[in-house]
C-alpha cells in the first residue's frame, strides 16, 4: 500500500519533498501545486504527476490525498505557511510543513490546535534530528551515557546576505538550532539575547544568545547570517556529569568524550549520510514510515508542536533583546 502525497509550493525546497516522495516505495507523488502557474506545470511534467494552482482547486478535484507537504514561502520564509496548511487540515489530510512553522505565533498556535481538534498527524521539517548521527547521540543522553546534563553549546550559522525584516535572521535560521537543542536538553525556561548588525547589514545577522532550561542545565547559541561556508554550517556540544559529545554539520562526525579517562569513541558518516541535503530523504521517509504505521496525531517525530515550542523561544530571544533583560517562557 502507498500513500498518495501531493506538494503544496514546488520552489527549490518544494521540489526536494517531490523528489523525495517520488522516489519513495510507500509514496505516489499525485499532485503538485502552487500559485505560480509555471512552477506547478514545469513540476508536474518532471515528476509524472497532476498540477493545480491552488489549494481549493486541488481539493475541489476528488483527487485522493493522505498526505501533504506545504513548502511555501513567503516573509522570513514562513510568512505563506499558514492559509494552505489549515486548508489541508479542514479537509483532514495530514500535513507535513516547512519551518518556520509561522513567523506569527498565533497562526503556529491555529494550526497546532486545529490538528490536534481533528486529531491529524502534523509534522514539520526539522530535518537536523532526523540524521543517523543525531539519532546515536539522543540515544546516548536517554540511556544516562551522558549522566546529568549540564551545558549545551550550539553553533548555527551559514552565508546568507539577503536583507527582509530585522528578525529574518533569527525567524527563517533558528526554528532548526532550537529544535535541536530541545531534542537533547528540553524545554528553555529563561532566555537572554544579544544581538548586531554585521558590516553593512540592515537587520540583526549576529547573535548570541543564553539559556536555563527547565531541567536545571544552562546553554547558548551562537547564530549567524554573515559567516562563509568554510567555518563549517553547525556544531552542537552537550556536557554532561559523565561525559560530552560533539556533534558536527548535523550528520557528517559525531565523538563521544568521557569525562574520566582519554579513550574516545567517533563515527563519521553514520548510516552513509555524508551531506546535510541527505537530511530531506531522512525526515521525509520518517514522515512516510510514521503514516504507513499509522502511528497517533499525537507521536509524531519532529511535530507542529515541537516547531511551535522552537518558534516562541526565538520570540522569547527577540523580546530579551528588545528590553535588555531576562526573559521567562
């Protein structure tokens, strides 16, 4: 049995979901849409499939859907997200979209609540935990390898010159960066943000950016729009009272450190994955798997909710830094 998927929104990121899907054993790539007539007949013809120009007419169409990724766009990259996904909901089909979940909180907020009143699977793409790597390390810190936690320390930061709104920065980047560090230390508790402006920027391209968490540990973030691609995309590092791990580029070398003793333990490429544009088969066929299961609303990796959790600490970051002080979430 395959699970007939369509493709709202087929740009760079969209046409990467309809690959994926159309390559997929347990996935039919049906529909592909988008309100650029061109985008969505150049798609159709390359991945065999239906091509409709919005979503209404998709579903006013009785074609069969089980599934759909909303990959629009829009301001800060989740300005577009918000129509097409309820949409989709109301209709009951279950959506997977792309961060950020909304770059508006209380559109994050509609779209959770409206999933989980009809009891539908919402996932988001947060795609950096769905890597053989990251998988090994959250392994660790479950089975108490890593003993109590104490600290985290991530590094986000890629090449992006682009200039929209003050926040594009913190709001299209950091939905990843803090899932991450949700998925290894929990919920934030208090955050504080600092923040500036690089050589001839117009919006806030640098930050740094502290935390206490609820479980007791502290941790910071160090995040970046104006750093080249040399310097290496991510870098995470989560402390211990037993030991550390170091994990690099979201899937590339992962090394364990104990806290006592000089022997270590490092894996490159877990699973074969050598490249972050792997990480979209990974998560997408997570999604897939996760459907064909049928596995609850309410248990699916990487969900609208934990996207939401990730968007209001980066709100949590901006209001810190507009009143100079310590915020609580």
């Amino acid at each position: 049995m395959t699970l007939k998927v369509a493709v709202v929104g087929v740009g760079n990121i969209g046409s990467i979901h309809a690959g994926v899907y159309k390559d997929h054993p347990k996935a039919e790539l049906v529909a592909v849409c988008d309100i650029v007539k061109e985008k969505a007949d150049k798609a159709a013809e390359k991945f065999g499939c239906r091509a409709f120009y919005s979503v209404q007419e998709m579903l006013a169409s009785g074609i069969a859907l089980e599934a759909v990724s909303v990959a629009t766009k829009g301001e800060e990259n989740g300005g577009e997200h918000f129509a097409p996904t309820m949409e989709l909901l109301r209709a009951g089909i279950p959506v997977l979209g792309e961060k950020p979940i909304s770059n508006r909180i209380e559109e994050g907020e509609q779209m959770v609540a409206l999933a989980r009143e009809k009891r539908l699977p919402y996932g988001v793409n947060l795609n950096h935990r769905f890597t053989p790597a990251a998988e090994r390390a959250k392994q660790w810190v479950d089975e108490g390898r890593l003993g109590k936690l104490h600290m985290i320390n991530m590094r986000m930061w890629i090449n992006n010159p682009v200039e929209t709104s003050p926040w594009f920065h913190l709001r299209a980047l950091h939905p990843h960066s803090f899932d991450v560090i949700r998925y290894f230390c929990g919920d934030v508790k208090r955050i504080g943000a600092f923040m500036m402006k690089g050589e001839g920027r117009q919006i806030w391209s640098n930050t740094q950016i502290i935390m206490e968490f609820e479980n007791g540990a502290i941790g910071n973030l160090v995040g970046s729009y104006d750093a080249g691609a040399s310097y290496g995309l991510e870098l995470c590092e989560l402390v211990g009272s037993k030991g550390r791990f170091v994990l690099e580029d979201a899937c590339e070398q992962l090394t364990f450190y104990p806290r006592q003793g000089i022997e270590t333990e490092s894996y490159s490429y877990l699973g074969g994955m050598k490249a972050f544009p792997e990480t979209f088969k990974s998560r997408i066929s997570d999604w897939i798997e996760q459907l064909s299961a049928g596995t609850p609303y309410d248990k699916i990796n990487g969900s609208g909710e934990d996207a939401l959790r990730a968007q209001k600490i980066i709100e949590g970051a901006i209001r810190s830094f507009e009143t100079s002080s310590i915020v609580e979430l």
